[in-house]
C-alpha cells in the first residue's frame, strides 16, 4: 500500500502516449509529472487525500450565513464551499450585489425584500471580488435562501420563488428561495 | 524604572535569571570539554544529530508536525488557506511565518515579547519555503506558520530543523507544494566541517551555513552564512549539507507516509 502512496515532488509514473490532463495535486515541471500533495495518484480525477478546506474559486457552490444588509449588497459569511465545511473561524466573507440576486428584473430588486440577516443561503461565486470579498449570485433556480426563521423564530417553509411563510403565525416574508435540485 | 513595557498578562519571571551551575561542568572550558585541534566528541564531522519526526500532532491545526535533535526541540502547525486580512487585492497567496520562543528554550529566560531574535529567524524559514509552495493557487489567502521552539540547542540547527518541520505540517496540511523543503546546517571548526552543530559548536566555530534545498527536484530554496567562511570553505559546507539533506528527506518521508497511512 505505501508503494501508493506520493509525496509532493515526487514523480508519478506516467504510461507511455499522451500526457493527460493535469488535475489538482499534479503539476508538470521539466517535462515530469510530479505530485505536489501526499496521496495516491489517479488516473480520474485529482490526487486522493481526505477532503481538504479549499478557499472559493469561480464556479464554486458556497454555503453561508446572511451577516450584514445594505440596500447595495448582501454580505455573506461563507462556510461550505463546495461540500467541504472550512474549520471554525477561518470563514470567507462574500458579497452578493443588488444585480446578482436574480437574474430578471434586476433593477426592481431591493436587497431586504430577498434576504435577512442569519439566512442561509446557497451562492454561486462569480469572481474573486475585491481584497475584502468575493462576489456570489443567486441568480439561478437552484440558489438563494435554504434556510431561514421568521420574525416568531420559527423555521419558514417556502411558497414560491419569492416568499416563505411562518409556520406558527402563518405570515409571509419575502425572501428569494431557492428550489434545490431533486425536491 | 521600566513599568510602562511591564507585561501584566503573564506570570512575569524574576528580572534576572542564572543558567543552573552543575558540578562537572564547572572548570571545562566548554561543556563538551573540547578544544581546539580535538576530534568532534560524540559523533562524526559529518554526523547530524539523530532526527525524531512526527506529523499531526496538534489536532485543532489543519496541518503539524514535531521534530526533535537530541536537545532542539521545535513544534509546528500550519493554519489555512485562509482569508486574508490585508486589505489589498492579491493574485498570489500570501505565507506568514512566526517564530515563538519558549520562556524555557534558552539558558537564560526568554521574555514573552517579540524580539529581534525569532524574527530573524522567521524570516529565514519564510525565505526557505517561499519557493516550494504553489501560492499561485490561492488567490486572496494567507497561510499562517507557527513555530514554537520548546528548546534551542543551536540556533542554526533551530533554522534547519523548523524548516523541516514546517515543510513537514504543510504537507500534512495538504497545502500544494512543489516538493519537500528539507535544510542542515553547518560550522567550520579549524580546518574540518561538522555538520548540525549544536549551541556550544557553533559558538566555537569561526562560521556558520544554513543550506535550505528540495532534494526531489534538486533545488537550493535558501543559503544564509553567519560569521567568516571562505568561498572554498561555504562550497564545501554546502556540498556536504546537500548530501545529508537526502537523508533527512527520508526521514521526512517516512513520518509522512506513516501519517498519510493512519488517516
């Protein structure tokens, strides 16, 4: 089994043809292929290791709670991304603008009729943003709130795109929900 | 007096403080009892001190490692990626290496506050393991270093054996490296090279070389000298440093392949 395993900066035997795509973990330095993390190579897919902390990219899903609202943005500390909870404390702030909240009629769009603070919502980075923050949209079906309590303190269930209501006092908020996939 | 820098958070030591005085060593010009012209005492010129190496052992760090030289001590943790705090854009990922003392490390007591003495030797390790991390691959993110040196025997050797030690927890951190930073120092003493000297070698010799590289891909990460060495001289010492760096690899290799085999 140790024979397996790779250290960084160790060659990995390649097969004879055509150099494949390089994954995460690998890098390519004066014609070798070398591992750059400690784990087992594959020929699909990147480097095993257990499943590391990774800050967010473009295009990665970002889980994360509503802290702070101001008629422009929505700022939003991101915990999960891509599936991989990041350790306690080390969260990434992310900000998700008047325009990225969907994806029509954007400039009716008011930032408190979409989000509360403590909602928990499901983004999708768009770019590496400012020093501060990265920029997140909800501007797809499968994004927005998952998660959020009504004024009564009861966990909402949603009724549409754009509203969830209070189980215990059976009031409507606004939020901009999001339908996950396979519900 | 000087109340203004008095620390209050901390148990503060007496202000002055005394090296215990054993009865052997009084009377011995150092406590190897070595003079000049005299053989190394107790191993080889080209021996280091055996190498105790382990990774993972602070369990709230994402990454760690402990290394031990007969009388160094140092332990290491890697926290991170994780969000910068500066409040510029940068492409790059950014590492952040800090030095700790122990108030015990030395023979005489180390004040709690940071001095010139662990920066010089935080930027040391920094300039060593800059080359072999793939910080393109984190945009916006810091990864922090602490090194804790529990007992200095040798501040060379603590320079060396933190950066193997560093090199070590960011593998076990799982942060993209370009290959293992491995270091060795070595002294000049007469017309012999001895290799990982400890604190009272050093001292009796005329130089010091702290020799940082990554044998898998046989590159130098950092060269520094401390004291008069000739040009002949610091070649040689860093042609024997590279040869024992392959052995420390192993080392290293070995307490990483154990770690990645219990996880």
């Amino acid at each position: 089994m140790s024979s397996d395993l790779v250290l960084p900066g160790q060659p990995i035997p390649i097969p004879r043809g055509p150099i494949p795509q390089l994954g995460t973990g690998v890098y390519a330095r004066e014609g070798a292929v070398r591992a750059s993390l400690t784990g087992t190579p594959r020929y699909e897919g990147p480097v095993g290791t257990r499943p590391l902390p990774r800050p967010p990219a473009p295009n990665s899903v970002v889980l994360g709670s509503i802290t702070r609202l101001s008629p422009l943005q929505a700022v939003l500390s991101i915990t999960v991304v891509d599936g991989v909870p990041l350790p306690a404390g080390e969260e990434f702030t992310g900000v998700i603008r008047v325009q990225d909240v969907r994806a029509t009629e954007k400039d009716k769009v008011k930032i408190a009729d979409c989000f509360r603070g403590g909602d928990v919502v499901k983004g999708l980075v768009i770019s590496l943003g400012d020093a501060r923050s990265y920029y997140v949209t909800t501007a797809r079906n499968d994004l927005g709130v998952i998660f959020a309590t009504s004024e009564a303190g009861a966990t909402m269930e949603p009724v549409s795109w754009q509203e969830m209501r209070c189980p215990k006092t059976g009031k409507i908020e606004k939020r901009k929900c999001a339908k996950p996939e396979g519900l | 007096m000087a109340q203004s820098n008095f620390d209050r958070r901390r148990i503060n030591g007496p202000e002055e403080s005394f090296p215990p005085t054993f009865e052997d060593d009084e009377g011995e010009p150092s406590s190897l009892g070595w003079r000049l012209g005299q053989p190394r005492q107790g191993r080889a010129a080209s021996d280091i001190r055996p190498i105790f190496l382990k990774a993972g052992l602070i369990t709230q760090a994402n990454g760690s490692a402990y290394i031990e030289t007969q009388r160094s001590k140092i332990a290491c943790a890697v926290y991170g990626p994780r969000q910068s705090k500066s409040t510029v854009y940068s492409e790059n990922g950014r590492l952040n290496v800090e030095v700790k003392f122990a108030p015990f490390s030395c023979t005489r007591r180390k004040v709690p506050i940071r001095d010139a003495e662990d920066r010089s030797v935080a930027v040391q390790i920094h300039q060593a393991l800059l080359p072999s991390i793939r910080l393109e691959l984190l945009p916006k993110s810091t990864i922090d270093i602490f090194i804790t040196i529990i007992e200095n025997d040798g501040i060379d050797g603590c320079i060396a054996a933190g950066s193997v030690a560093a090199s070590t927890a960011l593998a076990d951190a799982g942060i993209e490296m370009l290959g293992l930073v491995i270091a060795c120092s070595a002294c000049t003493i007469g017309k012999e090279i001895w290799l990982d000297p400890n604190n009272d070698e050093a001292q009796a010799s005329s130089g010091t070389l702290i020799y940082a590289s990554m044998p898998a891909l046989g590159t130098v990460t950092n060269v520094s000298q401390n004291g008069r060495l000739t040009p002949d001289e610091a070649i040689r010492c860093m042609e024997a440093c590279q040869e024992r760096c392959i052995d420390i690899h192993a080392v290293v290799a070995e307490a990483l392949l154990e770690n990645a085999q219990q996880s």
